[in-house]
C-alpha cells in the first residue's frame, strides 16, 4: 500500500516517526511538508526526508490564502502521480482537499478544536479522525464530521513524541555550570487560531531580575518575535532557534515556562517542573493542569515565586506522577493501524 503523509508543524513530524516506524517496513511513504524554518531544521536535526512543497504562508490571512492555493496546485500533480492508497494527515487543508479531490480516502489526526479555520477547511472532507479522549467529541463532529467517524485515543499526543530517541551527547545552550536551568518557549503567533500578545516579555524580564546568575535561555520561533524581545530586553537575554531537538533541551531543563503546546505538553510529561502561561488556552493543557502536571500562571511575580519553590524542593514526587500518568496511556499508532484495517 501506498501512504501520503503531509507533515506542517514540528510536532507533526515527530508525531510521523512514529507512524513510519510502524508503517513503513511494509508500505511505501511519501512524506511531504512546506518551507517552514520550523520544520526543515528539525528535519535536519532528525535526519527525516521530507518533500517541500510550497511555502508557510505567515500571519496574514491573504498570505496564508495564496500559499495554499499555490501549495494545492503544485502537491496534485505530484501526488496524483505517486497515486497513494491513503492519505494520513494532521488536518492539512490541502491534504483534505487533495484527497478529496482525487478520491483518496483520509484519516487525521487533531488534538487542537480550538483551531477553527482548519477544522472548517479539513473535517467536513475526511473519513476518519483520531482524537485524545480527553476531548469530547463533540468538540470536533460540529465542525461537520460525523461522530461515527471519531475515533478515540487513551493518550495525548506527546505521549508519542517524547518515546523518540536523542543523542546522549549534544550541545547545550546553557553555559553556566552548576548552575540551575530555566528554558521559556515564545508563544506561537501565526497560527490562524493566534491572537498576539506580549505575556512572554514581561515574564522573561521578571525571570531575568530574580535569576540573573542562573542559566536562563530562550527558545524562539520567527525572527520578528526574536527581534521584538531583543528590542525590549536587549542582549542580556540568550535567545537560540530550532538548532536544537526539543527533548535534548527539557532533559537538561530544571523549570520549563510553556505556552501550551507541544514541548508545554513534552515537559510535563517527563516530569519537568512546568509552568504554562496560557498563551492558547486549550484542552490539553487544561488536562494537564488538572492532573497537577503543569501550573498555569500568567503574573510574571507568581511565576518568578513558583520557580524559587521549585528550586527548593526535591522534583521526586513530580516525576513519579508523570510517570504513572503516562504509564495508563495507550499508543495512538495502534488505534491507526487498527482503523487502516477496518
């Protein structure tokens, strides 16, 4: 069997590792992305082939317009002429309009309802969805998928991605020896679902005042965002891009600061000290929160007391809570295959 698997974020890359490692001894994958920093770098950094079709269209809704049009126009012909029995994607829209297009069937992948453009763009056109059962379905067969159709998964999604293996020895961004580790992941801020804020700014100056002498690094995600910080705080802050895997970074992080997303979710669930500061609230993160994984907080001063408490107490109890949170959860890839056969 022939599998296309359109890839558009980092998660959903590392998200597909899994998938191939499952799929592709005995079908053939082709595996297609855009020209998007964030993802071409980390594919480097995984050695993961990818297809570059198209480009990411920005924050703008006109930009982001043309770029599927022209992202749709060039992906056809080519996956017209790799003619795949499935499609397997995480709600790209022009996957599910290929698909549709073309008759193929499609099967995806969503943790994020909170993203309504692309769930108006992609479920009225899939054949089957497969959700955290976290997340009512409810929340998705609105949106025009029936919810036959759902499928549910006893897990969360970055209880797939933090099973992926990293190189024992790699370079750190974090300098300062014996000292404790902070990393603080910017916000998304192009997502269609995004609205811009500056909550990050504030906190890494408050962190930056109270934890001058630790080891205090930045993740960042598009050169305007980097710019702005550097604008506000100048260059005592350590900013770094996508150079690094993200696992390789939370395994020598003592407190991660999170916006929601993958790496918010990754962190909690290795039993990091995590602290979210609701840059896109969302169903995940409120589980996590709920299972006393991640604090959310978005007063810089609160957030500056949380991680003094966090450097004076012992992190054991945290991670034996991760631990047997993860342990109760089942692996997506299965629910997959499983839904491949039916």
């Amino acid at each position: 069997m022939k599998i296309w698997i359109d890839i558009l974020t980092p998660k959903q890359l590392l998200f597909s590792e899994a998938i191939i490692e499952k799929l592709g001894k005995k079908h053939q994958i082709l595996c297609t992305s855009r020209e998007y920093e964030e993802v071409t770098k980390l594919a480097k950094i995984r050695d993961f082939r990818l297809v570059l079709v198209g480009k990411h269209g920005g924050g703008e809704k006109e930009t982001k317009l043309k770029a599927s049009i022209e992202r749709i126009e060039k992906l056809s012909s080519k996956i017209k002429s790799f003619s795949p029995d499935l499609v397997i994607s995480f709600c790209s829209p022009e996957a599910a309009r290929i698909s549709f297009g073309l008759g193929i069937k499609h099967i995806a992948f969503c943790d994020s309802p909170h993203a309504n453009a692309v769930m108006r763009l992609t479920l009225p056109l899939i054949q089957k969805l497969l959700i955290p059962k976290i997340i009512p379905k409810n929340k998705f067969s609105k949106y025009g998928i029936d919810q036959k159709n759902i499928i549910q998964y006893n897990a969360i999604d970055a209880y797939v991605t933090i099973k992926r293996k990293i190189a024992e020895e790699s370079a750190s961004p974090f300098t300062k020896k014996n000292r404790k580790k902070i990393l603080i992941r910017i916000e998304e801020e192009e997502a269609s679902y995004v609205t811009k804020s500056n909550k990050v700014i504030p906190i890494i100056k408050k962190i930056l005042k109270e934890f001058e002498n630790e080891n205090v690094v930045v993740l960042g995600r598009y050169p305007k965002q980097i710019k702005n910080i550097q604008k506000n705080i100048g260059n005592k802050i350590k900013i770094v891009k996508m150079t690094f895997d993200g696992k390789q970074l939370l395994r020598n992080t003592d407190v991660f600061i999170g916006s929601g997303g993958t790496m918010t979710a990754e962190s909690a669930l290795m039993g990091i000290p995590t602290i979210a500061y609701n840059a896109v609230p969302n169903l995940i993160e409120n589980f996590l929160v709920r299972k006393n994984l991640i604090k959310r907080e978005t007063d810089p001063n609160k957030i500056s007391n949380n991680i003094k408490k966090i450097f004076k107490s012992t992190n054991t109890i945290h991670q034996k809570r991760a631990k047997r949170i993860s342990e109760k959860m089942e692996d997506p890839i299965e629910k997959l295959i499983e839904s491949i056969r039916n």
